[in-house]
C-alpha cells in the first residue's frame, strides 16, 4: 500500500483564534470555505468592581469581564489553488459552521452557532456592482438569526442541517438541530428566511458538544454531551424523549457524523480518543473502535468516495483514515503543521480530476494518486491551513 501524503499549500494568521472550518457543498461554490473564529476578551483589573449597591455581586458585571469575539472569514480558491480571504465579519464568537447542503429558496445557506447562543443565517451572493477588476464578488450577507437560549452565558456549540439526500422544496419542514452548553439540545424550523424555535430541551447533565441528523432520515438526529452519553432522538415523537441512551464512551462525546453513502454506517469521536463505528439499525454497541492520538473533537468523510476519515484530534493533531475495512479502520497519514488545539478540518468537493486540471505542480499533476484538497485549522496559534492531500491507501 503506497504512503498518502499532505502538502501544505498556503497558511493563514486568523488573528482570532480558529476552531472551525466548512467547505461549501453547493455548486457552483465547491471553491469557498468559511473559517471561524473565537477570543475570549478578559478585563481582570484588580480596580474593577463587579459588585451591586448591596455589596453582592452582580452577574450582569461578571458577565462583562468575559467578552467573546469572533469573526468569519470567507475565503475562495482560484485555478491556480491560491487561497484569497474575500470578507471577513465581525461577529459574536463562533463555535460551529454549516452550510445547508442543498440550495434553499433558490439561496446558497451558511449557519453559524455564537457563543451568545444565537444561531446565524447568511446567504452566499456575488455582488454585481464590484469593479470588473475584482476577482472575486463572493460575499455572505445576515439573512436571520434566532437567539435559542434566553441566558447569554448559555453558548450554541455546534448545529446541522436535516436536508441531506435530496433536493429541498417548499413543502418539506427543513430544520437545524442545535446543541449547548447547559446539556440543551433544539430544534429549530427554516421557513420564508426566518428561524423558528419548535423544541428546546435539556437532555445531558453537562455540555452537549455535538447534535447532528441522520443523512437518510431528517426525522433522526442524535446528540452527545459531556456527561459520555450517546442518544438518539426523533422528531416525529418528540425530542425530548430520547429513542436510545447510550453510554459506552469513557469520557465526553464530541463529534458524530453519518455517511453520505452507506446509509447505515455513523461515527463518534470522543475525549477517550476511541474513533467509533456504528450501525444505526443497531447502536447498543460500536462495530469497531480504534484508538487516536488525543480528543477526536471533529470527523469529516471524504466526499470524493465516503470511506477516507479527516480528524482534528485536539492535542493529537490532524489525521486520516481509511475506514474502507470498517472493522480494522487505519491511519494512513498524520498530518503536523499545526502546534496548537487541532479543531476544524473539512474536504473540498472539488473532485480529484477538477483538482489534477489545475494544479501546477508537475509531480502531482502526473501522480496516480488521488488528489482533494483540504483545509484545517488550529486554536491559539490561530492557524489556517490549506492543502492537498495524495492518497493511493
């Protein structure tokens, strides 16, 4: 089995520390990606008096002290796989990404989860009215928001879209399941450009780090938290009463993620490093589970064929694996640009032959190999990183 390699192709300062990273799924934007980002502002002045009147202290001054910024970056690859930053939004700290996967009332759709626990919508457009000279016109415009939680210490931690394998239309209930820092798990209704809270819950004892749909039903989502439980909800009961708990992680659940092709095969990530795969016809066990260097935070299929893993494993680093055997899953290359937190990785659509048309690099053009390009983002070094990944393993 010949070696996959990762070749940096361009790196970027996000200023902000960067923690998530989407490529945009909706032709004809297969060459945008959107990174966010989160700094945590601290006013520890020893002279600052957090107290009321009455000497007790007064939250609504604590809650000060701990600002969160953040900002969104947009960023377009051209045909010579140069990355350009195109826009960048100021915004509440951001803590998850997601573009809707199918066009939505004729519009190109990004979500983004705040540490104020709102969940934001922006449309993708080009703007006509730029100069002919500009490159680009790409630019994300606020179509929505919806504050999910009433309390802003609550943060929105991640969030997914339920239209997956086929085309939305007005008709069908299109919906984004969200996840927060009080264990909350909600549901939220897309419709006329507006967000609509239909459900809200709280389902784990601790943070829910991740919520996502099932693939092949947008009536199934699951969830895990903090507090190792693994659940399985259903909207056409209810949410609030889970279909299946399941407790076999060791440590808090972090990352789950469905496959686009094999309808029945789903992943976990977790703080004990154990990579988890499942049937969903049956989750009261995994199918296998191998071990990661570090807290699989994120998990992303390769789009090209679905059975190559990209995981950002915390303090581990980058890695991917073939998971074609899914019984003895391996990794097949690590990847050890970044020195910080390892949180956002995502695959380009682009596919190998559109990726092999542009670029110039002699060797690769001419390799065997499968090529995709990927991007992948690290924390306190507030580091984004585009690259090519060859792969023939």
């Amino acid at each position: 089995m010949s070696a996959c390699n990762i070749t940096t192709l361009q790196v970027w300062d996000t200023t902000y520390s960067a923690d998530t990273v989407e490529w945009c799924p909706v032709e004809p934007y297969l060459n945008v990606f959107v990174c966010g980002t989160y700094h945590l502002v601290q006013n520890d002045t020893e002279t600052y008096d957090c107290s009321d009147e009455n000497g007790e202290i007064d939250k609504t001054k604590t809650k000060c002290q701990q600002e969160k910024l953040g900002s969104l970056h947009l960023m377009v690859v051209d045909r010579c796989l140069v990355t350009h930053k195109v826009q960048t939004l100021e915004v509440d700290a951001v803590l998850d990404t997601k573009w809707c996967p199918k066009r939505v009332e004729n519009k190109t759709l990004l979500a983004a989860a705040t540490a104020k626990g709102e969940i934001l919508v922006f449309e993708l457009s080009e703007s006509p009215d730029l100069p002919e000279e500009t490159q680009f016109h790409h630019f994300l415009m606020l179509l929505t928001k919806v504050k999910v939680f009433p309390d802003d210490i609550v943060l929105a931690l991640s969030l997914d879209w339920n239209v997956r394998k086929k085309e939305h239309n007005g008709d069908e209930s299109l919906q984004v399941v969200v996840s927060d820092s009080h264990g909350g798990i909600s549901l939220l209704k897309f419709i006329n450009s507006t967000l609509i809270v239909i459900d809200c819950c709280v389902l784990h004892n601790y943070e829910a780090w991740i919520a996502a749909f099932d693939y092949w039903n947008p009536s199934v989502s699951y969830s895990g938290g903090d507090d190792n439980k693994f659940l399985v909800l259903d909207s056409r009961v209810g949410i609030r009463n889970p279909v299946l708990v399941n407790k076999s992680h060791e440590m808090g659940v972090t990352s789950i993620c469905c496959n686009d092709s094999k309808e029945h095969l789903l992943v976990s990530g977790s703080y004990d490093e154990q990579l988890r795969f499942w049937d969903t016809r049956n989750l009261r066990k995994p199918i296998s589970s191998t071990t990661l260097i570090g807290g699989i935070w994120r998990l992303k299929w390769d789009p090209q064929n679905f059975d190559h893993l990209l995981a950002a494993c915390m303090y581990g680093g980058f890695c991917v694996i073939n998971s074609e055997d899914v019984i003895n899953p391996k990794v097949v290359t690590v990847y050890k640009e970044h020195k910080s937190i390892a949180y956002g990785c995502d695959w380009c659509f682009w596919t190998d032959a559109e990726i092999r048309s542009i670029v110039s690099d002699r060797n690769l053009k001419e390799s065997t190999k499968i090529l995709s390009l990927i991007a992948t983002c690290s924390f306190y070094d507030h580091k984004l990183c585009v690259s090519i990944f060859d792969r023939n393993c």
